[in-house]
C-alpha cells in the first residue's frame, strides 16, 4: 500500500514538470552582447516558466511598462531586481517588458519583450501562439492569440521537453494497475 500512496503523491506532484526555466541570453546571460529579440523567438513562454536572468555588477534587471521599455525609460520600473542573478516567475498571460536601466545599455539592445502564453493545455490540445517583436525592431510584441494558422514553435532550449501529458496518463495507469495488484494479494 506504501507504494501505491507513493506513486499516488508522485502521480499529484507531476504537473510541476511543466514549468521550465529560461535562461535570458542562454550562456551569455544578461549582456549588452546579445540580441534578446532573436533569443525570445527562440523561447516558448507559458505561465508557470520562470525567467532566469545572470548579470554582472553594472547591470540590473527592470520589469517595465510598454511604453517605458519602447523608450528605454527607466524612471518608473514596476519592479526593480539587482544581484547579479534573478529569477522571474511568469504568473500572469500577456505581454511582458524588461530593460537595463544603465545608461546606455537599453539603446543599446539591453532589453526584452516577451509574451507569456496561458498555462499548458490539457494532454493533446495545441500550445497557445506566443509572439515576439519581429529581428531588428525595437516595437514591443503585439498581443497573443490562442489561435494561429503556423505550426507551432520548436521545443525551448530550457530543458523542458517531452510529452508530459502521455506521462501523467501513464502514470495514473501504473498507480492503479499497483493498487488493484495491492488489494488482490492483501
């Protein structure tokens, strides 16, 4: 019976595998030497990621408004993180704005506009679309639909892969083979 709770608990826990942690710039972190409008198109972004931003002592990380980070403003950040690592949780849809507040460095290409999509659909649905600003422009990203007529975006680099759905299914058919097996031999 120990086993069955325990398959059970790991069976209740397993939704958690969906989050995935994107590093900002990947192994360059937050830098003035990355182009984050191509870095995010590469990213799927859904509520439950987080953001993992590494910088050094010069820079800081600001979530801002969309018109404060069209004009690298840094005057009036809704939050403001310094440290040299932070990690953002993505808990809301929609889009979001992030900017160095340095000088200089949002001009120069030290900022990210992402759009975070819902929560991962239920097992075999589609992922909702996620959009960027397209290479090259500064604009902030338009709004998400949750329908698209492209196919959907290759898997992120964060280490979040696999058809988590097909699991948990496998997993509650497993539990409930080992209870049934439980309490015909009990």
């Amino acid at each position: 019976m120990a086993l069955a709770a325990a398959l059970l608990i790991l069976l209740l826990a397993s939704p958690a595998v969906y989050a995935a942690d994107h590093t900002v710039g990947d192994s360059n972190g937050w830098s003035q030497s990355v182009d984050y409008t191509t870095w995010a198109k590469s990213q799927t972004f859904t509520v439950g990621d987080n953001l993992v931003f590494n910088y050094g002592s010069t820079h800081s990380v600001d979530v801002v408004s969309q018109s404060d980070y069209t004009n690298c403003n840094p005057s009036s950040p809704i939050k403001s993180y310094t440290g040299g690592s932070t990690t953002i949780s993505l808990t809301t849809a929609g889009p979001m704005y992030f900017i160095c507040p340095t000088p200089g460095h949002c001009q120069g290409g030290m900022k990210l506009a992402i759009t975070v999509g819902a929560s991962s659909p239920s097992p075999g649905g589609t992922p909702p679309a996620t959009s960027s600003p397209p290479s090259g422009s500064s604009s902030p990203p338009p709004p998400t639909s949750t329908t698209t007529s492209s196919p959907p975006p290759p898997p992120s680099s964060s280490g979040a892969t696999g058809d988590f759905g097909n699991l948990n299914v496998l997993m509650l058919v497993l539990a409930l083979v080992l209870v049934g097996l439980h309490a015909c031999m009990g």
